[in-house]
C-alpha cells in the first residue's frame, strides 16, 4: 500500500520514526511532518493564510512550516510525491488521545483531514506515564508500530465502514507487549479541570497554564480503560460534525420566528 504519514509531535519525533521504519517492512512509504512540535493544533491549517516552506530530508521524506493539517493537504494533493495513496496513518504520538483529546489532538486531525479527502485515515498514540527526559526516551512504540503495519488493510476496512465518513483511533500503553486488542463501546469522558492564572504586566497580563493533571472517568468499555488493561483500544470515530437530524415535531414546537 501506499502509505502517507504525517504526525503533530514534530518531524524528529521518535514515534514518527518508529512508525516509519515498521510501515516500510510492508508498505511504500511517504512522509511529510511539521518541522516542530505542534501538539493539540486541531484542524487548524494555514495554507491559505502564507507560503509555507517544505524542506527534503531524504527521498520520499519532508519537512514542513505548517500544521499537520497543512501537512496532509500538501501531502495529498500537490505533486510531492506523485502518487496515489491508500492510506493515512498519523503519529505515533506521545501520549494518549483518549475521550476529549480527540477534539484537539493534531495528531487525530491529520486522520481526520485525510477522511475528508477521501482516504482512509489512521490515528496511533502511546501513553506516556513519566514525562521527564529519560521517562520519554524508554517509550515503548514499538508494539504500537508494528501492530499497525501489520494489520494496516484491516484498519482501512474498518474506516470505509459505515454512511458517515470516520477515522480509526488507536491508542495502547507504553509497554512491551500487549494482551490483545479491544474495541471500544464508547469514550472516556475527561474533564480538564485546567485553568488560566493571569500574571500583571506593565501593558496587560501574562498568561500562567495550570494543569490539573485529572484522570479520566473510566466506567464501561471506553479507550482509557481498555489501554489501562494492557490492551489495544480501537475506536472509530465519526469525522465530521454533523449532528443528528432535527424531527419535524421539534422543530414545529421551537417556533422559532424573526
């Protein structure tokens, strides 16, 4: 298959590389990445904003000023790479992205957006239980890289599943191995709690980001719960935002007017 890989945590993030290395086992490869990290940028592109600069690190492998929104879109529709591609897989992040996350998360946009070009797309994070340095070194994304490459037809069949246009999630702990995969019934609900403390400055105020670190609530068969088991967890996520259809009765007992 021929594969595009993009990710939000930077074009040097080892989960990238990992990813790369394992994909090409079985795959043809592509890959165009933001040159820095751009961690919870969304669907945020800004192409029609500026020239963005797309820079050749080695054949079929490139660098890119935008988000990784931006990234996919150059990726699938300019003549980088000449081809036609058959999948989209994004990551490996560093962290989860579970529940909410998946509103914010750059690395699940570049999915997303790839879902809205009509190709599959695919999401891979690893948790990350120990942020320092050398906590972030030990990561484990091997399991996660190849679980992916090796099972890459099946998640493309389970994209094309269904009316609604959807990406696959996945996301698993940083261990060795894993006990097995699941899929999930539903997200885990995660509440932020974060807040802003504001700091006085000569002309106005300077932001403070307090994180308040909250886990998540992990009741029933959702991602979070699954992952803290030692599995694999699978979610299919719907990519647009379309709600559902307002009944004729709703709408008439609005009565809405001008």
């Amino acid at each position: 298959m021929n594969v595009l890989v993009s990710n939000d945590d930077g074009i040097n993030g080892k989960g990238l590389q990992v990813l790369v290395a394992e994909l090409a086992k079985r795959h043809k490869v592509y890959v165009i990445a933001p040159d820095r990290n751009r961690s919870a940028a969304s669907n945020h592109f800004s192409l029609f904003m500026k020239p963005l600069t797309i820079k050749k690190i080695s054949d079929n492998f490139y660098s890119c000023s935008g988000s990784p929104v931006d990234c996919v879109i150059t990726g699938l529709t300019s003549d980088l790479f000449g081809v036609k591609f058959d999948a989209v897989v994004s990551g490996i992040n560093k962290g989860p992205n579970v529940g909410r996350d998946v509103v914010y998360s750059g690395t699940c946009a570049v999915a997303r957006q790839a879902v809205f070009s009509g190709i599959p797309g695919i999401a891979a994070s690893v948790f990350c239980e120990d942020w320092s340095e050398q906590g972030q070194e030990n990561m484990h994304f091997e399991p996660m890289a190849e679980f992916v490459s090796k099972n890459l037809p099946q998640l493309v069949k389970i994209c094309r599943l269904g009316k609604r246009p959807s990406f696959v999630n996945i996301n698993g702990d940083s261990i060795p191995s894993y006990r097995g995969v699941k899929f999930t019934e539903k997200l885990c609900v995660k509440d932020y709690n974060d807040k802003v403390s504001l700091k006085k400055t000569e002309d106005g105020f300077e932001t403070v980001f307090i994180d308040s670190h909250t886990s998540p609530d992990c009741e029933g068969n959702t991602d979070f719960e699954i992952c803290s088991q030692g599995y694999i967890a699978i979610s299919k996520v719907i990519a647009d935002s379309v709600s559902e259809e307002l009944s004729s009765d709703f709408i008439k007992e609005l009565n809405l007017s001008l």
